[in-house]
C-alpha cells in the first residue's frame, strides 16, 4: 500500500461540472442568474438564456 490515501471524489471532476452548468446547453454562451420576486413575495433564481 502506498503511503498516501486515495481520495473517495474526484474535484477535478466536480469542477468540471460546475464549469459546465454555466454555460447555456444550446447556443454555448454563458448563463445569467438573477433573482426574481413575485407579487405575492416568493422568490426564485432563475436562469436566463437564449430570449428567455
């Protein structure tokens, strides 16, 4: 055995996913998130993109 452990999750894999979540799936620009509230008080992220 060698004298370091292995780690159980791959960063370099999670920040890849991360990076990949920014970006919008059909054209390829990036994501615009932004807070929205509704009349009635709620509020909720959403993600703009593509004339949304």
């Amino acid at each position: 055995m060698s004298g370091k452990a292995k780690s159980k999750t791959d960063v370099s894999a999670r920040a890849g996913m991360r990076n990949a979540g920014k970006h919008c799936s059909l054209c390829g620009n990036k994501v615009e998130v932004v807070m929205s509230v509704t009349p009635s008080g709620k509020k909720s992220m959403r993600r703009l993109c593509c004339g949304e």
